[in-house]
C-alpha cells in the first residue's frame, strides 16, 4: 500500500466503532513484538478531560531540549493524520505509515475481534517509536483512562491534567463517575502528578492513590518570572504539569534554565492559536474549555469582543459553551463542520438562544472560508472555535500545503 491507500483503509476500520477495553491493544502491541509491560522506553501517560495536549507538547519540548529522544502519541489531528505519531518534534514520514500500516493489516487480517481506528494508530506509534529509539514516549489519552487504549501500555509517570463533564455516554454522567474512569490509569508503583481539581475528582484519585500506595504529586506553581509558549492561564497550570512529570520522567539530563526555556518556547497548534494578529483559533469544545478560552480571551485582549466562527458536533453541550462565551462575544457566524457527527445550523442556533445569545447579530454560512472572511471584514477580531475539525479545516484553509505541524 501507498500512504493515501494505508490511510484510506484505517478509516475504513472506523465502522468498527468505538471499542473500550484493553484485551486487544496488548495482543496488537505483543504482535509487534512489543512487551506492554516492558515496552522498552520511559513512558509518560496522560489522561483529563482538558489540557492533555498542552501538557505532553510541553513535556516533550522540555525532554527534546535537554538531548532526550522523544515519541510523542496525539489525538486528534488537525489537518494530517501524520501529526499524532511524532519523533523528536518531527512529523511520522508518509513511508513510515504506509509500511507500518501494511504491516498491521495483514497481521490482523483474520482477528475474529478487528482493531479499532484507534487501537491500530497507537501500535503504529508504539512500532514507529521502538524503531526510531525512543528514549521517552508521551501517550495522550484518546477518552477516559480505565479502559483507553493507552492504558495497556505500562506507564512509568502518569498525569490527570483535569476532570469535568464531557463525553458522558461513554465515561458517566458525574464528575465522581467520569473522575473514576480517568484513575483507571493509576498503577502500582507509577507516581501520579495532578493538577488543580474538582473537590470530587481531588477525592477519587487521592483515594485511589492511597489505595495503590503510590504517590499523588500536585505539581509547584511555575516561578512568577517564567513566561510560557502557550497563551492564557491555565497554561501556567499545564506547564507546571508538564515539568512536574518531566523531571519525575527524566531528572539527570534537566537544567532549570533549560526547562525555563522550554517552557517559554513551546508551541501547539489550535490552543488560543493567534495568526496575524486578528485572528485566534481555539478548538474548545466543551464547557470547560470554553470557560478558560473567556478568561484567556478577556487576559489577552480586556473588554474587546470576538466575532465568533463557530461549528460544532453532536454530543457536546453546545449550550454550555455559548453560555460561557457570551461575555466576549460580538457576532456569531454559523458553519457546518466537515463531520458525520456535525450539528446543523438550526442546532446551533437553538444552542445559542438556550444560552441566552438570541440577540446576537447571526449569520450562516456554507464554508469556513465564507465565514471567516466576512467575519475579518467586519474589522476587529476574529474567533473560530467549537470544534477542533473546524480548527484543523481553518488551519488547513489558511496554510494549505505549507501547513507542516511541528514542534520544532
């Protein structure tokens, strides 16, 4: 198989759905010949409902800096599949796909139970980063923890990065509930680093770590002085993360003023992103999300007001996020994301008035571009968000072929 041929058939396994369980993950990796007990690099995982993806961009820039050779396992994607499987900041190679995906599909070629979308993408990586000698590898979770498909990997440093409501037909309808599923990571023997909490999820993971007789380390606020990549609050939050698990991960090779400026110098694409100044895309899509999207907003740029480019898919409460957004909110351009799960513009629109936004200027569009650009014509700043499909079709729109994610 070429690239595009590999590629078309893992999305074809996407008929198989979502499956959560780890049974097959570690047959998968065993058939790699992979121990997922012993995979044969330190492996940092990280589970929460928010932040995960700032917190592994930072971990890893944090070991790449200091001569660490890092595998770096994301999802989603934003505008290439390649970007979920990274080396030291680089990109999986188109070859590297098609031959690793060959491989996988004539191994799994007469399972009774076929691997998911998912679980295939995580042996790819795993295989690629053996290959490559990875030293470190950073697993983010896809949903939940328990029963996620990273979790057959033994972990060496685990991170809870954050717990709120959000995925609730698969991972439960309560924090306690959805923070029982993301302590399925916790092990014996494996420190957990933990961010700033709800009381409830604070209680569920305590509990557990005690019960498992393991530490439970909330990380140390970042010094004053320190600047971050990554724009907004809570960054420093996340950062604090990334460099708790970092030197728990890799103490010996680490400097403080290499951290520093790791942490000043990470980048990650779809996070209050900012490109020429008037435009900002931020794939937040849930509440909570949204809440820190507000605050960041309201930091970087005080009172003034967003005309938002908005998308969204089912499951997600739409509702919420406006009801957070308002405050910062001028206009609301409505788009249809490029999913099967999108909702439409009708949906949206009644998210919107449920929130509260009916008296908003509204406008609705066929393409993110249409939007975008009457958006930016109205001067002022534009925000698109909602979605991190719409996000990545925004990246996608605006950089075409030159868009080469990189952490660089």
């Amino acid at each position: 198989m070429n690239y595009q041929e590999s590629i078309d058939w893992l999305y074809g396994t996407q008929t198989f759905g979502i499956k959560l369980g780890l049974e097959n993950m570690r047959r998968l990796v065993a058939a790699l010949g992979i121990d997922p007990d012993h995979p044969g690099a330190a492996v940092l995982h990280v589970a929460g409902t928010n932040g995960k993806g700032s917190v592994c961009a930072v971990t890893e820039r944090i070991l790449r800096d200091a001569g660490v050779r890092t595998g770096l396992f994301t999802s989603p994607h934003l505008v290439t599949y390649r970007e979920r499987i990274r080396v030291d900041g680089t990109m999986i190679p188109e070859g590297a796909v098609a031959e690793g995906l060959g491989f996988l599909r004539t191994s799994v070629s007469d399972w009774e139970t076929h691997p998911t979308f998912f679980e295939l993408s995580l042996a790819l990586a795993m295989r690629y980063f053996r290959d490559e000698g990875c030293e470190a590898v950073i697993l983010e979770t896809g949903m939940g923890g328990r029963l996620d498909a990273t979790n057959a990997i033994r972990s060496d440093v685990c991170v809870i990065t954050s717990i709120a409501l959000d995925h609730q037909q698969w991972l439960g309808e309560t924090i306690r509930e959805i923070a029982v599923e993301k302590a399925g990571i916790l092990k014996p023997g494996v420190p957990v680093v933990i961010g700033e909490l709800h009381p409830e999820a604070r209680d569920v993971i305590g509990r557990r770590a005690l019960a498992l007789g393991i530490p439970c380390v909330e990380a140390h606020p970042l010094p004053d002085d320190w600047t971050t990549g990554l724009k907004g609050p809570h960054q420093r939050e996340n950062a604090a993360l990334a460099v708790e698990a970092a030197c728990r991960l890799e103490g010996e090779r680490l400097t403080q003023e290499g951290i520093r400026r790791s942490v000043a110098e990470t980048t990650w694409p779809g996070r209050f992103q900012q490109i020429d100044g008037d435009l900002v895309l931020d794939g937040a899509h849930n509440p909570a999300a949204a809440a820190v999207l507000r605050q960041t907003w309201q930091s970087e740029f005080g009172g003034e007001k967003a005309h938002l480019v908005f998308g969204a898919v089912g499951s997600k409460d739409v509702s919420g996020i406006f009801a957070e957004l308002l405050p910062i909110l001028a206009s609301v351009d409505f788009v249809p994301v490029k999913s099967e799960r999108r909702l439409s513009v009708e949906e949206m629109k009644a998210a919107l008035a449920s929130a509260g936004g009916e008296a908003l200027p509204q406008s609705d569009f066929a393409t993110l571009a249409e939007a975008v650009a009457a958006a930016r014509a109205r001067g002022g700043k534009t925000l698109v968000a909602g979605s991190l499909f719409l996000v990545g079709e925004a990246l996608g729109h605006l950089f075409g072929e030159r868009f080469e994610v990189s952490l660089q």
